[in-house]
C-alpha cells in the first residue's frame, strides 16, 4: 500500500510544479492589477473570468475524465478513447467560437462594455483553445507523462506572465498593438494575455494531437457521452461555487451603481485564499487516474480512506498557514483592495469541503452511477443560489463567502450519504472530525494574537502555533493508526 501512495505523493508533487508556479505568477500578478486598474477594471476582470471558467466546464463535456474510464478497459484502444473526445470537443468548440466571433458586438453591449468585441471574441478563442487542450492534457496524465504535462502548463502561464507585463508595464509598445487592446491599461490587456497563452499551449500540443486516432466510434462515443455528460454537470458546483456569486453582483449586491468596485475588492481577498484550491487542483490531477486505476486492487477502498485522512490534514495545516501569516499576504494587495479580507478564512474552510467531496464523489465515478452526481449538483446549486438571492442585497460579499461554504458542505453530506448507500468507502470520519477540532483550536489561539501591536511578535507567536499544530497533528495520526 505503501506504494501506491508514493507514486500518487510523486506525481501529485510534479503536477504540483506547474500548478504552483502558475499561482505564483498569479499572486506575482495581483499587484499589479490591483495597483494599476481601478476597483472597477478588476470586477470586470472577474466577472469576464467567471463566465470562461463556467462555460470551459460545459465545452469539455465531461470527457476529460470520461477518458479515464474507457482508456482503462480491456478490450478499448486508449488511441481511440481520447481521439473520439478530441473530435467531439473540437467540432463543439469550433462551432461556439463561430457564435463568440458572429455576435461579439452584441454580446459585449448586452454585459455594458461597448466597443469591446474584440475582447468577446478572446473570450471565445480562450474557451475554445483550453477546452481541446484539456483532451490531450488528459491523455498525458493517462500515460502518467506528469513531467511533460508540466512543462508545456508552465510555458503556457510563463507566456500569459510576459504579455501581461509587457503590456502593463512596457511604456513604448508599438502602435500594431493597439490594435488588439486599448490604449489606456484596462481589463482587456488580462484577457488578451490569457489568449495569448492559450495559443501557445495549443502549438506545442500539436504533435500529440496527430498521434491519436481521429476517427469516430458512434458506438463507443455514446457509451462515452452518457457516461461523461454526468460528470459535465458534476464538474459545475466547484466551479460555480467559486464564481457564480461573481456573476450575481451584477444585480443584487448592496451597493449595485458600484458593484464592479465591491466585486474587485472581494475578489482580491479570494486570492489570498486560492492558495487551498491551488493543493486541490494539483492533488486533482495525480488522484483522479490514480483512484481509477487502483480500483481493482485488493484493499482498494481502505487506501481511498486513508488518501482523504492525510488529504484533510494537509489542508487543514494550509489553512492555518495563511490565517497565520496574512499580514504578510495582504501586502500583496493594493491600499484600496484590502477591505473584505475577513472572509479569507470562510472561504478557506469552504475549499476543504470542496477538496473532500472531490474525494467522496468517486463513489459514483467508479460505481458508474454518474447520473446520481447531477441531484447532488443541483442541491449544491440550489444553496449557493439561494444564499446569494436572499443575502447579497444585504450583506454583500459576506453572503458570497458564506453560500460557497454551506453549499459545499451540503454537497459534501449529500454524497457522503449516497455513497455510503452505493459504494461504501471507510472513511475514517471520526479521526477526520478530530482534525478539524484540532485545527479549530489552533485557529481560536491565533486569534488571541491578533491585538498584538507589533506585525512581527504577532508572526513570531503564529509560527510557533504552526509549527505546535503539525506536531499535534503528527502525534493524534500516529495514535489512530496504532
């Protein structure tokens, strides 16, 4: 058992490369955007943002784990697996850039940005770009090809780095460039760049795509479509659960003739706790075909167990890691994007939540019973929805905060009990609640520090809880696994 978790700790650390420099050089980046666009510029930044990350979900269609699942049968052409996902997507994809550039004016003066088609038209080649790409980058985490995988994900986020710099920082550009961004530095110099990158990542992708299998199994596509079109819906309540507030600022925030000011605020405190979803992201990619193919082993659900035991733990310490040093963290903000820093814990605890139900869901990946996935989605929806509605007008980007945590953890409830039905996994949910208990201590013991005058006595004491905290926790693991 040993070695199946080292293999997954191995190729969740090389995954982990890319993803971690990627959010690196997004931190690297958020103060500049905070220091050089308005408030305003930065709300509009995250509500275009949050529109991409939704429909990228929809355009993928699910396959991009559904592959796993087929290329791991017996009998089944890897080849053809991924080459029936490659077309499907590409012919989907192809046909809603078609729609982006077509109706790029109206759309953009439908969200109020008038004279900005070009950038409705990058929104679509981003969309379209990432969502063929996501196909072969799947077929490179079946091959366990991690190293590769990371290195074109870290060329792709160096490129998005360099334009956006040369753009925001280089004075004498040429007069060619304005031609695609405006002359004044706004959000279309953030969308531009991320285009940009986009068209990189698919070059280098070139190669693998013509060593797939590019012709279309009717049969296997429609095994692979009910089984994946599930998942598509399943894959939308993390992803709305962090950007479906952002949308609904639009219309019910309580300062709504500045909404695009309040959601530029929340959203730089959001990025002080992406640093949970940055861990969740990377363990993703190692632990989604790992799950799959240690599925048949002997003691394969006992090893599940202990993955989302040690999962919990080392989220729980991230989570205290930033409560503790975020005087430092702040720093990376503007003066006048530090406001809504308060509700950085709340959105931490509610990633760990998301992170488990990651784990708890492959009970229905692996049973098969993927359909199951879209009550829990909608319930999950339903939450964050109707939080946002009710509280927004009043509370404003507190609700946000609040909705994405209770929505993940029903979600998380909801499929704990399905699973349980279903696919029984032995969680080990009291050694997990002891966790959290634990983690709540600590956090109360932070806060007797926070009235201390000095920044650096506050860090000091904060470092030494840290450090007091893991080996709490290494003590109570040792002791359950005794």
């Amino acid at each position: 058992m040993a070695n199946p978790l080292k293999q997954l700790a191995g190729e969740t650390a090389i995954y982990g490369l890319s993803t971690i420099l990627a959010r690196i050089i997004n931190f690297a980046l958020v103060p500049v955007y905070t220091r050089v666009l308005t408030q305003g510029n930065y709300g509009v930044v995250t509500e275009l943002m949050s529109w991409i990350g939704v429909l990228q979900v929809v355009l993928v269609l699910g396959l991009e784990t559904g592959c796993f699942r087929y290329a791991n049968k017996e009998g089944v052409d890897a080849r053809k697996v991924f080459g029936n996902a490659f077309v499907t997507v590409f012919g989907v994809s192809a046909a809603f850039l078609a729609l982006m550039i077509a109706f790029s004016g109206p759309i953009s003066s439908a969200l109020g940005y008038d004279g900005y088609g070009s950038v409705i038209r990058y929104m679509g080649g981003i969309l379209a770009l990432d969502s063929v790409t996501a196909i072969i980058f799947s077929k490179l985490r079946q091959e366990h090809k991690a190293l590769k995988f990371a290195l074109i994900k870290t060329l792709k986020i160096c490129t998005e780095l360099g334009v956006n710099l040369w753009l925001f920082l280089w004075a004498d550009k040429p007069a060619w460039v304005y031609s695609f961004v405006s002359e004044v530095p706004d959000f279309s110099y953030v969308i531009f760049a991320i285009f940009a990158s986009c068209v990189v990542a698919s070059l280098l992708l070139l190669p693998d795509v013509f060593r797939l299998s590019l012709k279309l199994d009717g049969k296997l596509l429609r095994e692979m479509l009910l089984y994946s079109l599930p998942l598509m819906i399943a894959a939308l309540p993390g992803v709305i659960n962090d950007l479906l507030d952002r949308i609904l600022f639009r219309w019910f925030d309580v300062s709504s003739e500045h909404w695009r000011d309040t959601l530029g605020v929340y959203q730089a405190a959001v990025k002080l706790s992406v640093i949970m979803n940055l861990f969740i992201q990377m363990f993703r990619y190692a632990a989604e075909p790992f799950f799959f193919q240690r599925a048949k082993d002997k003691g394969s659900k006992e090893l599940y167990a202990r993955v989302m035991t040690y999962f919990v733990a080392f989220c729980c310490f991230v989570m205290l890691g930033v409560v503790y040093y975020i005087d430092i963290l702040e720093l990376l903000l503007g003066k006048d994007f530090r406001s809504a820093l308060g509700v950085v814990p709340v959105m931490l605890l509610g990633y760990i939540f998301l992170g488990m139900l990651f784990n708890v869901n492959m009970w229905y990946k692996l049973s098969g019973k993927t359909t199951m996935a879209v009550w829990i989605t909608l319930l999950g929806l339903v939450v964050t929805a109707l939080v946002n509605i009710i509280f927004m007008p009043v509370y404003s980007y507190w609700a946000s905060a609040f909705g994405h945590l209770l929505s993940c953890l029903v979600m998380l409830v909801a499929s704990v009990l399905l699973g349980n039905k279903y696919y029984p996994i032995p969680y080990q949910w009291k050694t997990i609640g002891g966790l959290f208990g634990i983690t709540a201590l600590f956090y109360l013991a932070s806060m007797l520090t926070a009235g201390l005058g000095s920044m650096w006595l506050r860090l000091g004491l904060n470092t030494l809880l840290l450090l007091a905290y893991c080996g709490a926790d290494f003590l109570y693991l040792r002791r359950k696994a005794a």
